[in-house]
C-alpha cells in the first residue's frame, strides 16, 4: 500500500541532518509563538483589570489579577496539548521544502530540478495554514465537550484531513503548480485523507508527536510521486 510503504521510506530517513534542521526550527519557533501568545494574554488581563479593582459586595480586590494570571497559566497549558502540534505542524510546512529535497535527492535523483516555493508565499501560505488549523482546533473543543468519547476520533479526523490536503499540496506543487496540485488531490482525496489521519493519530503521542510534522513531509512527498507516477 503506498501510505504505509511511504511512511516507511520516511522513517528510514529521519536522521537526515536537513531533517533535523528543520524539527529543531518547527519546535523552536512553535514555542516562541505559544510563549509569545502567553504574554500577550497576560498583558491584556493587567490591562483591562491592573493591580486591584472593586467587586459589588467585596469591595476592593487585590487578589483578582493574581487568579486571573493563575487561571490563564493554566488555559494555555491546557490549550497547548491541543494546539502544540498543529501550530508546529503549519511552521513546519514553511520548511517543507528543504524535507522534500532531501526526501528527492535520495531517493529520486534522476528529476530535473523542482520549482522552488519563494519565501513570500510560503510564508503566506502558512500563516493561512496556521490560522485554519488555530481556527478550527478551537472550534473543535465544542464538539469535545458534547461528544467526550468520540474526542480522539474527532481530533484524527478533522486535523488528518486538514494536514493531509496541506501537505500533500506542498509537496506536488513543487513539481505541478498550484493548480496541477489541487487537481491531483482532488482525484486521489480518499487516499490523502487516510494518509493525514495516520498522521494525526501519533499527534496524541507526547514527545513522539513532535516528529511527527516531518515524517509527514516525507511521507507525503513519496505519496505524491507514487500517484504521479499512477497518472502517467
């Protein structure tokens, strides 16, 4: 089966120094984001409530920030199990061309040289990434909260599909363009959906789920050779 022989051909290059550049880029940046988020949470609290502030009843209150600030540690925390891994995910697809040379240098270095991304648009394009995966992680905890037992397959599904046409779509355009990448992912949409939720099943994984964005990059890349190579 193509997902599970390209899944392989990735694992087997993990250790491809470019690889590790680009893990070490994706964590990095993906914690400055979320940290960066943090104070900016923390700034519009003191904004809005400062130092004390006066309740109906209680009078004045010193202690409201400090809870406050408590309570919004604790929300981040809780968010970033949700959104840690996407958020590296999207910062990870701005790189994804450096994973998909390395990926064709080794294994298919007969081709003609690809079309390289420039980083304006690939900057764009994961920032558009970013906030769809943001977006609809968040909207997503609704549906956790209604539909508790069916959270994990909720997250699989949602966030494998969402990864699935992003990555997929990188990695052909490099060779198709954007429009030739969006063609050859509509006619094989079954196959790039399962790919992406076997991709998002190890998402739930601590420490695990932090290789998991590159393995995809690889993985999808040999994905979209082997159904090129079906449409010639």
């Amino acid at each position: 089966m193509i997902i599970v022989q390209s899944f392989l051909q990735a694992l087997g290059q993990i250790g491809d120094p470019r690889f590790r550049k680009v893990l070490l880029l994706g964590v990095g940046l993906t914690f400055a984001l979320l940290v960066a988020a943090y104070a900016g949470f923390l700034w519009l609290i003191n904004a809005l409530v400062g130092d004390q502030t006066t309740l109906p009843v209680l009078g004045e209150v010193t202690w409201l920030n400090d809870l406050l600030s408590v309570s919004s540690f604790l929300l981040m925390m809780v968010l970033s199990v949700f959104l840690m891994v996407p958020v590296a995910s999207a910062i990870t697809s701005m790189f994804l061309d450096e994973v998909a040379q390395a990926v064709e240098d080794k294994h298919y270095p007969t081709l003609p040289p690809a079309t390289r991304i420039p980083f304006g648009d690939a900057l764009r394009d994961t920032l558009s990434f970013l906030g769809v995966l943001i977006v609809a992680n968040l909207l997503a905890l609704i549906l956790y909260a209604f539909f508790t037992p069916f959270a994990l397959f909720i997250f699989w599904g949602m966030n494998g599909f969402l990864l699935g046409r992003e990555y997929f779509t990188l990695a052909a355009m490099r060779r198709l363009g954007r429009e030739g990448a969006r063609k050859l992912r509509a006619k094989h949409a079954t196959t790039i959906w399962v790919a992406g939720v076997l991709m998002a099943v190890p998402l739930s994984v601590p420490l695990v789920n932090l290789l998991i964005p590159i393995l995809g990059a690889a993985t999808f890349t040999h994905i979209y050779h082997g159904l090129s190579d079906d449409r010639r």
